[in-house]
C-alpha cells in the first residue's frame, strides 16, 4: 500500500512539473507577442488559458482524493496541501499571461511607441524565477526557492522605475498616454507574477522545514 501511495505522490509531483513547465512556455509566448505586437499570438494566449483552469481542477481532484483514501503522514500531508495552493498560484500566473495579452491586443489597435526601460528585464526574471521554483520543487531544493524569493525584490524596484519612467513620459507625451497607460499595466501584471512566483518558493520551503514563512 506504501508503494502505491508514494507513487500516487509521485505521479502529483509530475503533474505539478508538466504545469509548470507549459507556463514556461506560455511565458516565453507572452515575451513574443509582447515584442512584436502580435495581435494574432496575444488572441491565440487568451484562448489557450482554459488549459491551466482544467489543469488545476485535476490535480486538485487528485489530491483530494489521495486524502480520502489514504492517512497522509505529517510531511507527506505538508506536501499535498502546499501542492493545492501552489497550483492556485500557478494558475494565476497563467490569468494574468492572458492579462498582459489583452493589453497587446489593445496596444495593436493604436499608434506604437518604444517599450519601457526595463520592460523586457522584468519579463526574463520572472521566467527565471518560475523556471528555477519548478526545479525547486521538484528537487526540493530550499535554497533555490530562497534565490527566487530575492528576486521578487528586484522586480518590485524595477517596477518603481517602470512607474517613474512611465510617468514622466505621459507628462511629456500626452498623446500617447494610453499606450503608456496599457504598458503600465502589463508592468503590474509582472510584479503580480513575480509576486505568485515567490509564493511558489516559500510553499517548497514549507514542504522541506515545515516552517510557513508567509
């Protein structure tokens, strides 16, 4: 009975990875139609979210039911109840892919400005940030969770320069600000992801130490 239930968490484990690692892939989508204004791309993300929806449906599902016919130990209970809520984080992470796709679609629609200092940054750290949590987590490795946890504060100052470089320009651009207004945007669903992110690296944290540090 042991074996099937260590391989029923295994089997979680795997599926918590295959969806992170097609969020990796939706993020390195949203980098590209970010770049080129691909309105196609942008539409092509928002249709595609409904895949991480039914993702954490099942894996919830699967969990809830491998409580019910088991009786997880201590650790083994740590580790499916921070599966549930990291699936949550993972499935907003993808929400708000299709957030900043919206924005493409808008900024499509209009005359194109240059992208903010720092834009293209803040969307490479938090792909690296995911990456390395997903790797984290499946290696339970508490140290690369605290790297990506540290990172979350350089997102939030290059966000502050985003903000401060965004403002300056609507003063100076009137013409263009709900261009800026949409970047500015698509800058705050980046710290938000960032923010998710960072919430996945303390739930690894928490499944090794058992310590909550929220």
């Amino acid at each position: 009975m042991r074996n099937i239930y260590t391989a029923e968490l295994d089997a979680i484990t795997h599926r918590v990875l295959k969806m992170g690692t097609t969020l990796e892939q939706s993020i390195d989508k949203t980098i590209q139609v970010l770049t080129d204004i691909d309105a196609a791309g942008a539409q092509r993300l928002i249709d595609d979210d409904d895949i991480f929806d039914q993702m954490e449906r099942s894996i919830e599902q699967h969990c809830l039911n491998l409580v019910a016919r088991q009786a997880p130990v201590a650790s083994d209970w740590r580790r499916i109840a921070s599966v549930m809520r990291m699936i949550s984080d993972l499935e907003r992470i993808a929400d708000h892919c299709s957030d900043i796709a919206e924005y493409v679609l808008k900024l499509a629609e209009r005359p194109s400005v240059p992208q903010p200092a720092g834009l293209s940054a803040m969307l490479a750290r938090v792909k690296d940030m995911l990456r390395t949590t997903v790797i984290a987590y499946v290696e339970l490795d508490v140290e690369a969770a605290g790297r990506v946890v540290k990172q979350d504060d350089d997102q939030d100052d290059a966000f502050e320069d985003i903000v401060r470089s965004l403002c300056d320009l609507m003063q100076n651009e009137p013409a263009h600000i709900p261009q800026y207004v949409d970047y500015l945007m698509i800058a705050k669903y980046l710290e938000r992801m960032s923010d998710h992110t960072t919430n996945l690296a303390e739930w690894v944290t928490y499944i090794v130490s058992g310590v909550l540090t929220k």
